[in-house]
C-alpha cells in the first residue's frame, strides 16, 4: 500500500472516531442560530474542540470579536493549509444556508490533517470567518491582514447538487437617502420631496438596465419614504443589492447609479448620499485543487461535477479570497435539488442524518485534498502556476 493511501485512510479513520463530537457542534450550531457579528458560542464550541486536538487558538482574530484563528503545526511547518469555517445564521431562518456544517467541516478537515500520521510539514490552520450572510466578514479580515501567510484556502457549502468549480457573482449593497424639506401637501411648493428623488432614482436605475450587460443584478426596497400622505416627505431612503459577473464591471454600474442619483436631486432640489457597502468580488475556484477534491471524494463515493449551463450563481465574500490565495469552495448536496438555499427547507436539511453522513465524507475530503498539498510540491506548483495565471488573464474589461 502506498503512503498517500495509508494516509488516507488514516484521516478516514481519525475523522470517523471524532463523528459524535463533529455531529454535535453541528447540531449544537444549528440549534442556537447567531448573526453576524454574533456568533459567540459557535466559536466556544468550535474553539474548544480544536484545542482539545491540539490546536493552538487566537480569538478575537484580527479585528473580529467572533472571529478565530487555529493552528496546528505538522513536523517542521511549511505551506500553511486554511480551512475556512462560516457560521453565521439568517434571520427568522435560522441555518437555512447551512453554515452550522461549513464550520463542522472546515473542524473536522483541520483535525483530520493534523491527526494524520503520515510524515508532511506544515500548517493546519482554520480560520473562523463570521457574518458571511450580512457583514463581509472575510472581507473585513483580507484587510486587516487576517489571511496573511495562509498559502491555500478550502471550504465547503452544504447544497441540492455535488459541485465542483462553481463561480460566484461580485456584489454589494447600495444605501441612497434623499434629504428634503418637509411641507403641509396642500402646499407642496413649500417643500422638497425627497420621495420624489428617490423614485426617480427607481427609474433611472431602470433605465440603465437597458444599457447594462447582462449579468447586471439589482433590485433594491424603500426603507424610508415619509410619515404621513399630507405631509410632503423630507427624507426617503432606499437600500440596493447590486450584482455582476466582476467586481470591475459592480464599480461601472455603482458609478452610473451614482449619477441618477445626482441628477435626481438636481431635478427636485433634495440632497443625495450615496453609501457604497463592501464589495464581494467574483469567485475565481482553483481547478487543480477542484480536481484533487474531487479525486479525494471519489474515494469516498461521492461524484463531484462541474455546473450545468445555466445554473443560477449567487455571491459571497469567499471570492475576494480567491483572489489573493489559490482555493476551493466546493458544494456537497445534503438535500434534492427542489430543496432552494434559505428556505424552512433548507434549514431542516441542514441537521438531519443526511446532513450528518455528508459533514464526516467533507471533512474527510477536505482532510485528504490538504494532505495531496502538503505531500506534493508539484501539485502545489500547478496550483499556484493556475492561480498566477487565472488572476493575470481575468482582469475583464469593464465595457
Ligand atoms: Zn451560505
């Protein structure tokens, strides 16, 4: 028997033996949903696990209360290996995007790899990104340095359909608030309508679509558009998810809304702010290691395909991860593919025995793709030549 497959048995073995402890971080996670921002006691749980196996652990992390960062170092260090960790809930829904089995699994890999016997150096990291849903949050720690030394990153989304490869869209949110003068409305030339300005913004925003590729995404809600229908509104306020294909082409289009915005408040006299949100970029998956993962979870039964045409992407601040480091966010289906993401659906998907079965076979996929790493300096040079290449060929032209 050869010692990459010794290995994985190995790690087969070591994440089968920790199943209940995984099973109940996963189920405790899911039964005490958090917000972003707010996962207290998904990173006590998660924390005390990875310490108990040897991890050393950094919490706060790098500007973020309920951020965390684990280490374990394998014979004499080397290329650091991350397993990304999510666990933020969605309101009213609870894990109805399943992030209670993102952390699971991000834990179980880290323990997998760093319990394998097999003679590698280098690092097991598991970094804890909290509020994926509303905050940005991997954004947040890109920039405050919170990636740095990390030379790989992988994680894995529950889903409806095993995926390898797929990309995500560049997003973010737009905030736009009108200011006016308020007036009695059987005078309204004595006001300002900051409603008015804000409903022209809604059609100019139309009109632009016409002009926009058509990867161009937005739809936005009034948060604020007066008190009362005698009263001329003074103040208005609109809030938009903006997306597209690249985050080069979301600044075009956050630009050209910035300007019907401005020409809104010329026409009716209100005040226009315009608030741009973080943005995530567009997700650039690494093929090589899709390609080991998938080669690792064959060994498990399980079939990873690429997408089908046509097959509705979403957005997430992984991307910007994939734009500084080589890496994988790849889709294990823990339920049929009428199940929708955020859905009640999805939610009770999310802890079941399905569910559980599919955490054990992550973590151990992900456990064997960063063993591949760390055993092979070949692999990670074709990993990393892709990369270099993929970020110098995909800078897109904005028109
Ligand atoms: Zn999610």
């Amino acid at each position: 028997m050869s010692d990459a497959c010794n290995a994985k048995e190995n790690i087969g073995y070591e994440i089968d033996r920790i199943r209940p402890a995984l099973c109940d971080l996963s189920h405790k996670i899911h039964a005490n949903p958090e917000l972003g921002f707010a996962e207290h006691k998904a990173v006590q749980w998660q924390t005390e696990l990875l310490q108990d196996h040897g991890f050393s652990i950094e919490t706060p992390y790098s500007g973020l209360e309920t951020s965390y960062k684990a280490t374990f170092i394998k014979g004499t260090g080397g290329p650091a290996i991350a397993f990304l960790a999510e666990y933020d809930a969605l309101k009213g829904l609870g894990h109805a995007c399943g992030h209670n089995l993102i952390a699971a699994m991000a834990v179980g890999g880290a323990i997998g790899l760093a319990k394998c016997t097999a003679p590698v150096n280098g690092k097991v990291v598991v970094i804890g990104c909290p509020a994926e849903e509303t905050g940005h949050g991997k954004v947040i720690l890109l920039n405050n340095g919170g990636f740095d030394g990390i030379d790989f990153a992988m994680m894995i989304h529950p889903g409806n359909r095993n995926l390898i490869g797929r990309s995500g869209l560049a997003s973010t949110r737009l905030d736009i608030e009108f200011f006016g003068k308020a007036a009695h409305s059987k005078e309204p030339a004595e006001g300002i309508n900051a409603l008015t300005a804000l409903l022209n913004t809604f059609t100019g925003i139309d009109t632009l679509r016409q002009v926009w590729r058509d990867d161009a995404r937005i739809n936005g809600i009034i948060t604020a558009g007066g008190v009362a229908s005698n009263v001329i509104p003074e103040y208005a306020a609109a809030t938009f998810t903006v997306r597209s294909r690249t985050g080069q082409y979301l600044h075009k289009m956050i630009a050209d809304i910035g300007r019907v915005a401005d020409a809104a408040a010329l026409v009716t006299g209100a005040k226009s702010k315009v608030t741009t949100g973080l943005v995530s970029t567009e997700r650039y998956p690494n093929r090589v290691m899709g390609e080991t993962f998938k080669a690792n979870m064959a060994l498990l039964n399980e079939t990873m395909t690429y997408p089908p045409a046509g097959l509705q992407v979403g957005s997430s601040d992984f991307g910007n991860v994939s734009m500084v480091i080589p890496a994988i966010h790849e889709y294990l289906a823990i339920a049929t593919t009428e199940v929708k993401n955020h859905t009640p659906e999805m939610a009770g998907a999310a802890c079941s025995p399905r569910s559980d079965a599919v955490l054990v076979k992550g973590a151990q996929g992900l456990a064997m793709t960063g063993h591949d790493i760390l055993a092979s300096a070949e692999l990670r040079k074709r990993i990393v030549d892709e990369f270099q290449q993929t970020m110098a060929a995909d800078r897109q032209e904005v028109s």
